[in-house]
C-alpha cells in the first residue's frame, strides 16, 4: 500500500470512526440519562435494552470500516457453542486498543453485548465515557503500591466496584470483559514489571475472582480469548485505521467454571494463592500459545 494511500485511509477511517462512535454515544447517554431520572426496574430494563441496541449498531459501525479493508484476514478458532442467552466471563491478553475493536466486531452476533473494565481516566473521554457509564460498564481506579501504604483505606475500593457492577448484570445475559494484565503490553511494561512471560504481563486476578464469587451460578463459561496480529505487532491499531492490517488471529478456549473458583478471594488467603496459580497457569498457557501464533505466521 502506498503512503498517500495509507494516509488517506487513515483519515476517513478516523472521521468514519468519530461519526459512528457520535451517532451511537448520544441516544445511549440520552438513555442513560432517563435510567438516572426514572429510578424503577421497569424503566432501567427497557433502557438497558435499547442501550444495548445501539452498541450493537456501534460494533456493526466499526465492522464496516474493517471490511474497506480488502487485505484483511480473520483467522479464528472456537466460536461454536456460544449463545446470546447466556452469561460470559471473558478475559483476554491486551496489546492494543485494537483489542477492543476486534471483541466487538468478532463477537457481536455470538454472545451478549460485552461490559468492560475500564480505567478511571475514560470516564471523561468526550461522548464513550459517559456512553460507557450508560452502559453500566464498571470503571476501575488503580493505585500504586506506595500510594495504597499512604492511604490503606483505599484498598479493596476497586474490588467493591467489581461487585456493584456484577450486581448490576444478574437479570440480563451478559459478557463481561476483563483484560486481567490492567494494561496494554509492551516490552518495556514487561521488564518492568518482571513479567515471567514472553509475550505477557502478569494477571491482575482480584476483578474476575470477584466477578466469579458475586454472579458464578450465572456464568455458563468462562470465555478465555488469545489475540495476536502476527504481522503488525508493533503497531496494530493504527495498522487498522490505515488499512495496513493484515491478519487478525484469535482463539477462543470455553473453560468451565468450576466449585473451586468460587470463594472469597479478599479474606481467604488459601483460597487468594490457589485462584492466583490457577490464572497463571492459564496465563502461561496463552503466552504459549502466541509464541505458536507468530511462529506459524512466520512460516505463511
């Protein structure tokens, strides 16, 4: 692809980008502003099914922009047996807020409409933070080891979130999604952070143990999702907006949600180690399983 055209494509994949996410964001924050005013059951359902609705039309917006794409490639692996009307727990590595787009786009018509753990600083994003609180969508505050020795009170505040958020999704078929790193991977967060894997950070494991203990009756599976774009892993997201993307790999692996993942992962210190084992073991598993997604890329 030449510059010019890579330059063109970026600006109306940006400007396509902004009008989709407008037209989308404004009826859901307008809902999400009579759910605020009318405070009965009734009217909450009704509003979270239309809000609902509308990120659906949002994630078949952002669908057609990859589809101007004629370069594109999906190559994707376990989406039979997922159901709309059923409860997922969804965690996934994190590389790029390309990510988000392709969850969207991929799974769309495959499961409920996904709600994501999202930092404290998105919340005033104009039009997606306040579409995103319409949405019921949980948003996290992370503290520094140091500042929480400073301010002990504050810690378990973000777990607390986690479980009046969950409370929030017992009475409709949800998809939550927790990128369990806390933040995108990059060679330099690796290090930093003495990750153990090669393509990695290490797992944040608090959000999705609350999420298990609060709704795990509920949750049909757990939904353990690989991404990787083997052929633009420096730079996928702008690579996308650019039409510069090639190749989108994914794998979905449907864990069950078994007794013993359920428990009190804050005042159970046995039950905390255990659960922590059990996600880097998975952990461990995925970096795996990148590692063969680029090895095989390499090969084509």
């Amino acid at each position: 692809m030449s510059r010019l055209l890579a330059a063109m494509t970026l600006l109306l994949s940006i400007a396509l980008t902004i009008i989709v996410t407008i037209a989308c964001s404004v009826p859901i924050i307008l809902a999400g502003m009579i759910k605020l005013l009318l405070p009965i059951p009734v009217v909450w359902r009704s509003v979270s099914a239309f809000c609902n609705l509308m990120m659906y039309c949002w994630c078949s917006g952002l669908a057609l922009l990859l589809h101007l794409n004629p370069w594109l490639k999906w190559d994707v692996e376990g989406l039979e047996g997922l159901n709309k009307k059923n409860w997922y727990l969804l965690i996934c590595n994190h590389h790029s807020w390309a990510d988000i787009v392709v969850l969207c786009v991929l799974f769309r018509k495959h499961i409920p409409m996904n709600k994501y753990f999202l930092k404290q600083q998105l919340a005033w994003v104009p039009f997606i933070g306040l579409a995103c609180w319409a949405l019921d969508m949980p948003f996290m505050r992370r503290y520094s080891r140091g500042y929480l020795i400073r301010h002990p009170e504050r810690r378990g505040k973000d777990v607390e979130t986690t479980r009046r958020s969950c409370e929030k999704f017992r009475n409709h078929p949800t998809t939550i999604v927790n990128f369990v790193e806390g933040s995108r991977f990059t060679e330099e967060k690796r290090i930093e952070t003495h990750s153990s894997y090669k393509h990695l950070l290490p797992p944040k494991a608090a959000g999705i143990a609350m999420a298990l203990n609060v709704l795990g009756g509920q949750f049909d599976k757990l939904m353990n999702v690989t991404l990787c774009y083997p052929e633009n892993d420096r730079t996928p997201f702008f690579d996308m907006l650019s039409g510069k993307l090639t190749r989108i790999v994914v794998h979905v692996d449907l864990v069950p949600v078994a007794e013993e993942l359920h428990g009190d992962y804050v005042n159970d210190k046995n039950f905390k180690r255990g659960f922590q084992r059990w996600l880097n073991a998975l952990w461990t598993e995925k970096d795996a399983r990148i590692e063969e997604m680029k090895a095989a890329a390499s090969v084509k």
